[in-house]
C-alpha cells in the first residue's frame, strides 16, 4: 500500500509538471502571436492611412476590417500548419507504421483523428488567449489595433461554420501530405515549402484582399483559402452573404477532394510498404 500510494503521487506529479509544461509553451506561443498581431495592425494602419488609398478600402477591405483580419490570422494560425503531426512521422520513418496496420481499423481515419486532436487543443488553447489579447485593446480604447466584433450575428454563425470546415480542411490536407510521405526518403525541406506556401496563400502574412486585383479570381478559388480567407471575409463581412455561402460551399469542396485522394494514395502506397528492422 505504501508502495502503492507513493508510485501514485509520483505519477500525478509527473502528469501535473507535464501539463503545466504544455501551458507554458501555449503561453509563450500566445505571447509571440499577440506580438506579431500589434506588428502587423501597425502596420496596416501606416499602409492605410499614408498609402494613395483615396477611398478608404481595397477591395472591399477597410482598415478595422484588416486589422480584425490580423487577429483570426493568429487565432488560426495553428490550423494553417499543413505539415504531418510529429508523431505520425516518427511512426512513418521509424517502421511503427507496421504496427498500426495491425490494428483493427482504417489507417487513414486512424491517422485522422490523431492529426485533428493535435491541432484542436493547441487552436483552442492558444488563440483563445490571443483573441482575449486583442479583445482586452479594443475594450480598453485602443480599437484601431484591436480585435473587432462581427459584423453580424448572422456572418458569426457562418464564420463559426467555416471555421470548423478549416479545421476539417486543415487535417485533410495534412493527411493528403502524410500519405504520400509514407514510403518516401526526403529530408524536411519540402515541408517547409509546403507550410509556407499554405500560409501565404491563405492570407496568414498578407489578407489576400490587399493583393493585386488581377490574382483575387485565383485567390478566392485556391484551396489554402479555406485556411483563413473564408472565415476572416465572413466574420469582418468583406463579401456578402451570398458570395460567403459559396465560399463555404467550396470549402467543402476541398475538404472532399483532398479525403477522396488521400484515402486513395495511402491506399496505394500500403499495398507497396515495406518495414524493415529485427
């Protein structure tokens, strides 16, 4: 019993430390994040207010409009990481990979639902407390850098909506990139490529309204929008109901096709795999 109750405390402190390790790191992320955003609202308002700029938007863009767009650009920055969850990697290149196909279930929504849990908590716990940050300067007066309300109860509840499909979206494509890594001996780099084409196309360095008129037809329809763009464009109502509706509509879309050829590569590449080591 003594034993017993000693390896007990033990283990509770462990799981305690661990947790409380993992809130740090949340902090500390939040706290980069939070600083990033006050960058870049600085920064629009410069480009807004002293930029040839006569109307006082760019493409339906305003300037509380972007700085709101800045501030979901870091509440979803943990959903636009299009890379394989580490542990999913380590399984893939140490050979694990053959003892997930020993059990009893479809790998790739195996695969899925441990990718979708390890982008939900890090989104939740993270951009809360940047969104909080944001929040906190407009209710105290410094709104032209912080985070504004919604446009309309009605764009919330399909931002709300959008932002589930971009967490969908995210975990579907990070699975699409996930199954053709298996069986593959690359190095790191074209991850990367990968992580920051997502991000810059998704508009988490740049709100893709603000770029050249000609690219905003290819810009709406690519599918790293449904990272970011859709749900900013409906919270701040940029884009009317009905051209948002469509959007989403698309959204979708995405989320189906990357699912169908995920599932159909990882199918492929399983008939192929080959595990070694003793």
């Amino acid at each position: 019993m003594r034993r017993t109750l000693k390896a007990g405390l033990s283990l509770f402190r462990i799981r305690a430390i661990e947790g409380l390790q993992y809130r740090l790191a949340a902090l500390s992320g939040a706290t980069v994040s939070t600083f990033w955003a006050l960058i870049e609202a600085v920064i629009l308002v410069v480009f807004f207010k002293y930029g040839n700029n006569t109307a006082g938007s760019i493409n339906g863009l305003n300037l509380s409009q972007g700085v709101s767009y800045i501030w979901l650009g870091e509440l979803m920055v943990m959903l636009q990481i299009p890379g394989i969850d580490g542990d999913l990697m380590v399984k893939i290149t140490s050979g694990d990979i053959g003892i997930e196909l020993c059990r009893p279930l479809d790998l790739y929504w195996h695969w899925f639902s441990r990718s979708a849990a390890g982008k939900v908590n890090a989104f939740i716990i993270r951009g809360g407390m940047v969104i909080a940050c944001g929040s906190a300067l407009t209710l105290f007066g410094a709104d032209h850098i912080g985070f504004g309300l919604p446009h309309s109860p009605v764009n919330f509840g399909l931002f709300l909506i959008s932002v589930f499909s971009a967490f969908l979206f995210s975990t579907a494509y990070s699975m699409f990139v996930t199954a053709i890594r298996v069986g593959v001996a690359w190095g790191d780099g074209p991850m990367y490529l990968i992580t920051v084409a997502g991000t810059v196309l998704s508009g988490g360095y740049l709100p893709l309204q603000l770029w050249p008129d000609s690219m905003q037809t290819f810009l709406r329809i690519q599918p790293f929008a449904s990272y970011l763009d859709t749900p900013a464009r409906l919270y701040i109502g940029s884009v009317t109901l009905k051209n948002g509706l469509l959007m989403l509509l698309l959204q979708v879309a995405w989320i189906a096709a990357f699912v169908f050829f995920g599932r159909m590569i990882m199918k492929h590449k399983l008939k192929a795999v080959v595990v070694q080591g003793g």
